[in-house]
C-alpha cells in the first residue's frame, strides 16, 4: 500500500507543476468571476449580500484574533460564554454562522462589544456595499 500513496503524491506533485494545471486554475478563478458578474447583472442585490457576508466573515476573524490577544484559551471563552469550546472553535473557523446575540455574547466573553448601525435601503446597490454595517470594535 505506502507504494501506490508514493506513486499517488508523485502523480499530484507532477500535476501541480505542469502548466495546463495552472491554466486549468486560472480558468476556474475566471469562470468564478465570470459566474459573479453575470449574478450581479441579473439581482444587484447580490453584491450586498456578498459584502455583507464578507463583514460578516470580518467580524469572526477579528473575534478570533481578539481572544488570542487577550491570551484566552477557546475553553475560557466558552466557559464565559456558558457553551462548548467545540462551538468557539467552529465560530472561529467560519463553520457556524452564528446568531448576533452569539456574536454579542462572544465579543463580551473576551472584553469587547459590537455596535451595529442601520442604513436606508434605497440606496444604489453600489452604494449600499461601501456602507454595509460598520461593526466597530471597542474595549469594556
């Protein structure tokens, strides 16, 4: 068996070196982009729901990089949170996409809070993705 995963890595390796791999790849990252504009074009809606999924992502990132400048293990901040590391650690993967009273409870487990704003929805769809929900981030 060790000499088919050899011969396997071998044949994986060979393929990321060769170069249809690579156009294959910018192909892919093309048709995404492609696939993108086409949405966009057909419900302009999706770029704020986009952006708004992008801060939403944002936000988990910075809650995860706030614990560890706090030098707290998932485990205390579970236990603050009165929930399970299990779930601190899928928050902080992106696996979850958690409740705001989730967020709130998080944010305060490590010693900040979130604020949110509202902004009016008659905006342009452009417009409306430079001013998504700023959640600012403040020390208690």
């Amino acid at each position: 068996m060790p000499a088919s995963k050899t011969t396997k890595s071998a044949t994986v390796e060979s393929a990321l070196d060769d170069e249809a791999y690579v156009a294959f790849v910018e192909r892919e990252s093309d048709s995404a982009e492609d696939l993108l504009a086409k949405r966009a074009a057909a419900d302009p809606s999706i770029i704020t729901l986009i952006a708004a999924a992008r801060e939403e992502r944002r936000l988990m990132r910075d809650l995860a990089a706030a614990r560890k400048v706090a030098v707290l293990t998932q485990t205390q901040v579970a236990e603050r949170m009165r929930t399970s590391q299990g779930l601190v650690s899928r928050l902080e993967s992106g696996a979850v996409d958690p409740q705001h009273s989730t967020e709130d409870r998080w944010a305060d487990a490590i010693g900040y809070r979130i604020e949110r704003r509202l902004v009016p929805k008659s905006l342009p769809a452009y417009a409306m993705a430079e001013s998504i929900p700023q959640r600012k981030r403040q020390k208690v």
